[in-house]
C-alpha cells in the first residue's frame, strides 16, 4: 500500500512539474504574440528554470532575444549584439535537445539568423548548410547562405592589401615564407565589420522572411485555431 502511494505521489510530482513548464511557455507565447519580446524572455527562462532541457523553451527563449536584437540593430544600438550572442546560446541548446530532423534543421536555420545579424559570416554559412543538409528545400535557408556567402567574399577582397600581392610576385623565391608570414599577419588583423549598407542588406531578407513567416502563422490560426507558438 504504501508503495502504490509513493508512486502516485512521484506521478502527480511529475505532472504538476511538466504542466508549469508548459503553463510557463504558454504565458511566454501569449507575450510574443502581443509583440512583447522582454516579458515573453521572462517566462521562457521561467519554464527553462522547471526544466533546462525543455526544448520549446530554448527554442522560444532564442526568439524572443533575437527580435529583440533584430530591433535594437535596426536602431543601430550596439546592444543588440549582445542580445544576438544570447539568443545563439538558446539556439545552440535547442539544437543538441532534439533528435528530430525537422526540428533541428529549423533550430540550425534560425542560430544562422542570429549569427548573420551579428555578423558572424562564416558561423552562419556553416548553421545555414548544416540545416539546408538536413532539410534541403528551405529557401529561405538557401537565400541567406548566399547573402552571407556573398557578404563574406566581399569582405575578404576588401581585406587584400594590393601591395603585399606584388611584393610576393617579385620574390618568388621566398614565397613560402611570404604564405607563413603573411597567414600571420591576417590573423592578427581586426575583423573588418560591415557597412550599414550590406547590414541593411541584412535586416531586409530577414525582415521580409519574418513577414512570411506571420502571414503563415495567420493562416493556421484561421484553418486551426489558436496554437502554440511556431518555431521560425
């Protein structure tokens, strides 16, 4: 009898438990929905604090940073790199919590969203590809991995020092030492960042991917009533 009693004590612990993750969830999707990111944040960390591996929340939590970033970039605040560096660790988390492909390929789409708002071109182009390998007919995957593939070629010309090429073809015969030196020196070089113009490249393909994506989900709404928040 009174093992029969323990185990409906753990049953009901365990319900009640995953019920307020969801409940928690819930109230963050109410939040998002409304355009509120910063309260929908609070309750997906809330839901995220009854079970960190609770993958909807991870998911959830990097969406509501990255719309907060989206915003303070448009803006041109620098805080909201911080916000995109924090919406990649939720992302990052969503992608080892499933096994299921669909769901993974959406988390490795939207971590290269983040990386690309950040500007981190080549973390991106690897999100963009590791998902496209997985689902590949996401052309919105397919888009952004060229803009950032795009976005990448033209920084590294622009870091090509002219000199140093024709400096390397007069001396042929140390060019070995010339690759090693100057491997060296383009590592120590700062990263050259973007221009306002290829960042507004930037927020328009993922602002207009964002449009699609609400229109989406209104037509859902219309055909199956209200739901959980989708995963974009």
């Amino acid at each position: 009898m009174r093992a029969i009693f323990i185990i409906i004590c753990v049953l009901v612990s365990t319900l009640s438990f995953s019920q307020d993750k969801v409940e928690l969830l819930n109230k963050g999707n109410k939040y998002f929905q409304e355009g509120d990111f910063e309260k929908a944040e609070e309750y997906y960390k809330e839901s995220l604090e009854a079970d960190n591996q609770y993958y909807k929340a991870n998911l959830n939590a990097g969406h509501s940073l990255f719309r907060q970033a989206f915003s303070l970039i448009q803006q041109q605040d620098s805080a909201g790199f911080k916000k995109c560096s924090e919406s990649e660790l939720f992302y990052n988390n969503s992608v080892d919590l499933t096994e299921n492909k669909d769901e993974k390929a959406e988390s490795l789409y939207n971590l290269g969203n983040s990386q690309l708002l950040s500007q981190k071109l080549e973390e991106s182009i690897e999100s963009y590809k590791k998902s496209l390998r997985l689902v590949p007919k996401n052309m919105n995957a397919k888009h952004n991995l060229a803009l950032a593939q795009y976005l990448l070629n033209k920084q590294q010309e622009n870091q090509k020092d002219p000199k140093e090429e024709e400096k390397e073809q007069e001396n042929k015969e140390q060019e070995e030492d010339k690759d090693q030196s100057q491997e060296k020196n383009q590592k120590n070089k700062p990263k050259e960042e973007l221009s306002q113009e290829e960042i507004e490249q930037i927020l328009n393909a993922l602002e207009r991917e964002e449009k699609e994506v609400q229109e989406e989900l209104e037509e859902k709404k219309v055909i199956g009533g209200d739901r959980l928040l989708k995963d974009w």
